[in-house]
C-alpha cells in the first residue's frame, strides 16, 4: 500500500471527479489534476537529489499545494515534514533542524518566517507558492516529467512517509513517525466509525500540519471531495451550506462556537450525516446541545498524533445515552476502534478493575501506531513496551469496555494529598449556563500544597460571578474538589489539536511561587 496512490486510483476511475475545494483561494482540481500535478512534483524532488527516506518541510496553512506534497512524497519514497505555522522561528528552526529536510516548501504567506529560518538552518532547497511568490515551486512542477514517479512501485507499507510533530501540550513537541501502514490502518478506522459513504463532501476543519489531514485523505481514498478552510465558525457553516458539507471533524470548542454564531438556524446545514469530535473532554450539555442543534449523527473520536484515533463513541452510544439508556456514557470517549486494543493499566502494565472507579494508564496496541518519535529512540522505549503504546491519559473503564478519560497524568492536581482530576471539576463548571470554556489548573497553594483553579471563557454577552462558578461546581463535586478561584478570560491557549495548553496557564503561578522561594 502506499499512501500516494489516493490520487492515482482516482485519476484513473474518475479524473473529473472533484478532489480539493480551496475556499481561501477559490480554486478547484478534479482527481485527475491533482495527481499530474503529484507525479510532476515527485519526479521534481527526485531531481533535486531527494534519496529515498529524505524528509520535505512544509511551512502553510491549508492549501492544495500541502496535499500535492504529501501525496508526491509518499510516491517518490520521502518523508512529509509539515510545520506548526503558529510556532515562534526558534522553535520552528529547532523542528527543522531536528528533520534535516532536503527540500522546504513555503506559502508566501510565511516569507518573513522563512527569511528568518533561512538564517537559521542549513536546507539546500527552497521553494515558494502563492500570488505573490516567487514562482519556485510552480515552476519546478511545470517543468518536471509527467510519467509515474521511478520509487512508486517500490515505496510503501512500512516505509516512513510523514512525521507529525505532537501538539506539545505537556513540554516540546516530538515527531512522531507514521508509515504508509500507521496511516492506513489508521484511515481503516475512521472509515468504520464515520461510516464514509462515496457521496460524502468532508470540510477539513483542522490544519493539515496534525492528525485531522489523515482524516482528510481517507474520504479522499473513498474518491470524496475535500472542501479546505482555515477555521472560522461563521464561515464554517456558510461552506456547509454552499458546498453541501455531509462530514467534519469539530473539535471540541469548534462545535460551541458554531452554535454561538448570531443566526445559526437559519443557515442550511441539512446535508450533514454526521460530525465526529474530539480534541478534548466535551460536556453532556454541550453533546446533548449539539445533537439537537446539528441535524446528524454526532461520534466521538479519542486519539493522539502518536496513534490516530483510538477510541470512538459511536452514533448509537450517543442517541442510547440522550434517551436516559447508561446516560453517564456522554462523559465516555468510547470503546476501542476497529484496528485498536486497549486497556487501562496500573504501572506495572496490568490492567486495572473495569468498574469505573479504579484509575490507571491508557495503553494502546494497534498497527495505526507509530513506528516511534524521530531521533528518539530512548523515548520511544519508554513510550512503546512490549507492542503496547503508553499514552500518558488517566482513565477508568466500566465491564463494557468503555474508557473514562479523567486527567492527563501531569494534569492531575493533588491537594491536601487528595487526587483532583481536573476534568471531573471543569464537567462540573460546565453545567453554568454562562460557560463556554474552562480549564481547571493546579496552583500553588502554601497550606495545602495545590489549589484548585478554574479558568474560564464566558458565552458572548452571558455574564457571571466567580461565587457563581463556584457555587455550580461545588453542587457536583466534594468539598475538596471545588475552585478555591476563578479567573475570566477572553480566550484559552490551545495547541493545533484544540486541546488546551494548561501548562500555558500554570507556568507563570509557578514561575512566581519559584522567584519567591
């Protein structure tokens, strides 16, 4: 198998058929387009001296010329090594200099950044894209050959053909290494649990520098029309609308936003089928909300770049659970997907109790993970033992198998020598009516050690107090588990993934508590 050849089979059974929608440029390219398109840019890498299993930076937002490079890669045997755009240039030129890629691809939309990483690191070549570019890129493509790239045939399965730099959450973020394999495996799943039919038109929400691109190709492998944006809630629902949308992936405070958009009901969003979330903990208010808002099959999808997704929430789970069937199921992340194991294990790697109380450690075995973290072998043996994958998530699980996420394990607040899963707490804050958002942190508190602290985005033009929030969390929680604070703010800081960036929070009370000592 190989990755590259999406486009190919499509070219070949449809060339018309439409393959990318770039709302931000307005183009269009049929299947039989865009792969020309990937064959010349294979064969041009290869002329640049590319080898196989060298890598190929990218620098841009969503765009065409990001799946040409993917695909064009996986076909002439190197390695995609997309780049966060949010990133400051030192940590941007510390990925690069990490993958060493032979070739950067940049969007003129980053020429500042790539002036300054053209500073920074040593890379032989560099190509450009975009109306105001210098033409590097479109040029190279338009003299290269047509015929079929000279590794295809030999490039595939196990070979390594992307790293997807992790959303750094919890420190630097690390390259984790996906095969041909890794990706299908994982696009097998998705296929199962989204149910994708051939008439389906997918909106890629997320960027393509992270794992919600695999969601992307694998509508592509069913021959499905992609519809590319950079996300914004308004115009999320008018490309549903006007591009007959029928799937996306939301995380999680994507979905609020959407139904916070002055005038939701009267767009047309009846061609949904269904919406998949994840990206974080979402509320059964908020789930219960979007079902009755959405006129679709809502599932939820846990993973993380290291593995895809691994377990879902499927439709039934959700329509059983908002008819008063195991209600507590909507605060769940599902069971195992179709290529996944899982268990929840103590430290020792033996599986804990299935009876929704007893807290352990996420592991996963399954031929969507990675082959391990880029240049780093030593966390890769601590992250990988024994063919399962250890993914640092806190979770319970009931006799049926579904897995209750409740922490990050550097997430965990213990105060007064009790264990406080900050997820239980901002499930909690989550039943004002007011909230939007929230995260709950741990910070320092001189008596008992740790304190409970809830950040949270209000609803526009919703009010409340901190007593209030206060009030609400403690009518759900015990005593020891309610905010001891509350602070208001505009915006929450999140990684590419949507998941929030607590230790963004954290930092600047425990750098103080630091400077004091």
């Amino acid at each position: 198998m190989n990755i590259g050849n999406i486009t190919a089979k499509w070219a070949n059974l449809d060339p018309a058929r439409p393959a990318l929608v770039d709302i931000p440029t307005g183009r269009r390219v049929s299947f039989g387009e865009l792969d020309e398109r990937v064959r010349r840019l294979a064969n041009a890498l290869v002329d640049k001296g590319a080898e196989k299993g060298d890598r190929v930076g990218v620098l841009a937002k969503n765009s065409i010329e990001y799946f040409e490079v993917y695909y064009a890669c996986a076909r002439s045997g190197l390695i995609a090594q997309p780049l966060n755009w949010r990133l400051a240039v030192p940590e941007l030129s510390r990925i690069v200099e990490d993958g060493a890629p032979k070739v950067m691809v940049t969007s003129d939309e980053f020429r500042t950044e790539q002036q300054a990483l053209q500073s920074n690191v040593d890379v032989p070549h560099w190509l450009e894209f975009g109306e105001s570019s210098d033409g590097t890129f479109d040029n190279l493509v338009n003299a290269a050959s047509s015929d079929e790239p000279v590794r295809s045939a030999t490039t595939g399965n196990d070979d390594p053909t992307l790293i997807l730099y992790t959303g750094g959450t919890t420190g630097l973020s690390k390259g984790a290494l996906h095969s041909h394999k890794t990706l299908f495996m994982g696009m097998l799943n998705q296929t199962v649990a989204e149910r994708v039919v051939p008439s389906d038109v997918y909106m890629l929400t997320g960027q393509m520098f992270h794992i919600p691109v695999g969601l992307a190709m694998n509508y592509m492998a069913h021959g499905c029309p992609v519809v590319l944006m950079n996300f914004d809630a308004q115009q999320a629902l008018e490309i549903i609308e006007a591009e007959r949308v029928s799937a996306f992936l939301g995380i999680t405070t994507m979905l609020n936003w959407m139904m916070a958009v002055d005038g939701f009901e009267r767009y047309d969003i009846s061609s949904l089928r269904n919406i998949q979330y994840g990206g974080g903990p979402m509320p059964g208010t908020v789930v219960k909300a979007a079902l009755e808002s959405f006129p679709c099959t809502l599932i939820q999808g846990y993973g993380q770049t290291e593995g895809m997704t691994m377990t879902f929430l499927s439709q039934e789970d959700h329509a059983a659970a908002v008819a008063g069937d195991h209600a507590e199921r909507l605060n769940s992340c599902g069971r195992q997907g179709f290529v996944t194991e899982v268990s929840v294990v103590d430290p020792e790697g033996n599986p804990v109790p299935r009876d929704g109380q007893t807290a352990g450690e996420i592991a996963v075995r399954s031929e969507a993970n990675m082959l391990g973290y880029w240049n780093q072998p030593e966390l890769t043996a601590q992250t990988i033992k024994n063919g399962w994958m250890w993914t640092g998530d806190v979770a319970t699980w009931d006799e049926d198998g579904y897995v209750f996420i409740v922490d990050r394990a550097k997430d965990m607040i213990i105060s007064g020598g009790e264990n406080i899963y900050s997820t239980q707490v901002e499930t909690a804050i989550h039943k004002h009516p007011a909230v939007l958002e929230c995260a709950v942190i741990g910070v320092p508190d001189e008596e008992w050690g740790e304190s409970v602290k809830a950040v949270v985005v209000l609803k526009p033009d919703a009010q409340a107090s901190e007593q209030e929030i206060i009030d609400t969390a403690a009518e759900h929680l015990a005593r020891y588990q309610k905010p001891k604070s509350v602070d208001f703010v505009d915006s929450l800081p999140k990684a590419p993934t949507g998941k929030i960036l607590k230790r963004d929070l954290k930092t600047p009370y425990w750098d103080d508590q630091a400077r004091n000592v």
